[in-house]
C-alpha cells in the first residue's frame, strides 16, 4: 500500500505539470493578439478633414481661353477635385463675393479661402511687394515671370505670408502696359507731353505720367470708358489683352508700345489655411498651382501673340518704338519712380529686386 500511494502520488504530480503546460501553450496566442490588432490600427490611414475653398474672381461670362483668372480658377478646381477626396473648390466669378479689394481682405482673414486678382492689391498689406510695380524696370513680359519664379521673389512671398497671413500661389503676368490715345499720335516722350490721362488710383502711377509731362487722372475701372468717350481725358495706360477685353479700341484709335509696368495677377491663399492642410493635400494645391500657372500663362501669350492684329482689325493703330525710343521712355520715368520708391520702401529691397533682374537677363 505505501508503494501504490507513492505511485499515485506520482501520476497526480505529473497530471498537474502537463496541465499546466497545456494552460501555457493555449496562453501564448492570448499574447500575441493584442499587439497585432494595435498594429493594424496604426497601420490604418487617419481621414483627412474635409475642406471647402470659396475662389473668388472678377471675370464672369469669358471663356478660359479668353481670360487668365477664368483659366486658372477652372484648371486650378479641376485639378485639385480629380486628385483629393477631401478638398472641394467653389468657384465665384463676377465678384459675387464682393469688389477685389473686400475679398483680399477676406483671404487675409480666413472668412474666404482663395482668389485671384491684380497683384497690386498685396502692397497695401506688405509694401515691399511695390518693386514689382516699378515702370521701366522690366522689358517684356516673359522677364516678368521670369523674376516672379526666382528664389528671391519665393521668399520675397514667404515673408509676405508671414507678415498678412496671404500666401501668393502664383503669379502671372497678363501683359505690358503701355499708353492710348484718341485722335493723338503718340510716338515718343515728347508727343505725351500736355496730354490727360486716366491711371489706377496709385502714388507710382500718377509719378511716372507726371515725369512724362503729362496729367494724370486717378479713376476706377468702371468709369474709364465713358471717361475715354466723352473726351475727359485723352487717353489711359492698359494691357493688349485688357483693351480687348473691356473693347477699349471703341474709344480709342492708338496705341503706343513703350510697355511701362506689367498687369501682374496674383493668386492669394489664405496662409492658416494652407498650413493646416495635411502634407498630401498641400501637396495637390502645389501641384495644382503649378498647373493653372502654367495654363494661365500660356493664355495670355497666346493672346499677346495675337493681340497687334487684333487691335488693328478693330481699327487701333498700334506704334512699335524703336529701340532707342523704348529706352527714352523708360529713362524718362524710371529714374522718378525708382526714387519713390526706395523712400517707400527702402534701398535694400529695390537693389535686391533690380539685381535680380540684371541676373536674369545674362
């Protein structure tokens, strides 16, 4: 009997160690299952938030083809919506979210999200953007853009953004401006001297007439044409695509090309906005300005391409001058101007923006 209970004894005791290792073995996937369910959570892509951008813009019944805003504002939402689940874009042409002023306003606060218009409207928020608007400095249009890609402008308009909460998507460049007349063949300096006319409500603009000897009239857009017609004033300074446009050639018969400031568009972000974006959806606005840069830009150079003939068809007689008197134009309000504006904004901006150029041109 003391053999068998030490037999027994023995059966029990190894019972117990193959049970216990039975509880091990059924155990250790209990283990592993908590961590392989973690990994699958951190393995899923979090939603981005979605986002609605208000595009606000003047131009209204003209096709892309016709206008650079109207060809930036469709590419640019055709391009984002096609690329991004979350961002959808609201176009409002004819400024149906209120005057360009109001909305650059309202970009700079965040209660609109987008638009595109005349980059002047930034120098009023950060005044060093004025070099850009400085006559005679550039020669044509393609330098225009040239300057507006260098690293220089780049950062130029990262510290406009930090300064007004803007973020400058893209610029461009809608033409030369140069000077019309009814009735007065304007060829050189010396032909606009007594004459009368309409320019933007700008400090630079009535300087750089001034120094031709002529009268400037600050007036809105909306009241240059009657202005033009009814012989208030002799002429106004635009674009070939602008003139085109607002069929400026009804009230006026000549143009001169001495091509004084460019009619630069800007496309304004709101920066708070851009920033909170998750890297793949700044990623699709980058990508989508580029594109709608790139559009807009050969809009425009289709139209300049086109434009002379255009405005002759349309009875304008368009004078090209020659090199020496382009020149002659340009020293007569460069100088003036430039010194305005270096009490504007200072020296070192304005010889920052002039080397540019100068680099860009060798």
């Amino acid at each position: 009997k003391p053999r068998m209970k030490k037999i027994m004894a023995l059966v029990l005791a190894l019972c117990m160690v193959f049970a216990l290792a039975a509880c091990g073995q059924s155990a250790a996937p209990a283990a592993t299952e908590a961590p392989a369910a973690d990994a699958a959570a951190d393995a899923a892509p979090a939603a981005e938030e979605k986002v609605v951008i208000k595009f606000g813009y003047t131009p209204g019944d003209l096709k892309p083809e016709e206008s650079r805003e109207v060809c930036y504002a469709t590419t640019f939402k055709e391009y984002v919506e096609s690329h991004s689940d979350s961002i959808t874009v609201e176009l409002y042409p004819s400024d149906t979210l209120g005057s360009a002023n109001d909305v650059v306003g309202a970009i700079a606060a965040g209660t609109v999200q987008m638009g595109v218009y005349d980059f002047s409207l930034i120098n009023n928020y950060f005044p060093e953007t004025m070099v850009f608007c400085m006559p005679g400095a550039f020669l044509n249009n393609d330098e225009v853009n040239a300057t507006a890609d260098t690293d220089w402008a780049k950062q130029l308009f990262a510290d406009t953004a930090e300064k007004t909460g803007i973020h400058i998507l893209s610029v461009v460049s809608g033409g030369m401006r140069c000077f019309t007349t009814k009735g007065h063949e304007v060829r050189t300096v010396a032909d606009a001297k007594g004459l009368t006319f309409r320019v933007m409500d700008s400090a630079i603009y009535v300087k750089m007439v001034e120094a031709i000897s002529a009268n400037a009239v600050p007036m809105p857009g909306s009241e240059m044409y009657v202005a033009m017609q009814n012989g208030v004033v002799d002429g106004h300074e635009n674009t070939i695509p602008n003139i085109l446009q607002d069929k400026t050639y009804e009230v006026q018969d000549w143009i001169c090309m001495d091509e004084h400031i460019p009619s630069m568009s800007a496309v304004y972000f709101n920066e708070a906005l851009y920033q909170s974006l998750s890297d793949a959806q700044r990623a699709v606005i980058d990508e989508a300005a580029v594109e709608a840069q790139t559009a807009a830009r050969a809009v425009v150079a289709n139209i300049l391409e086109n434009g002379i003939a255009s405005l002759e068809a349309n009875g304008m007689t368009v004078y090209i001058p020659t090199e020496e008197e382009k020149a002659e134009w340009h020293e007569a309000y460069g100088p003036a101007c430039e010194a305005y504006l270096r009490e504007q904004v200072g020296d070192e901006i304005v010889d920052e923006f002039l080397a540019t150029i100068a680099a860009n041109r060798k």
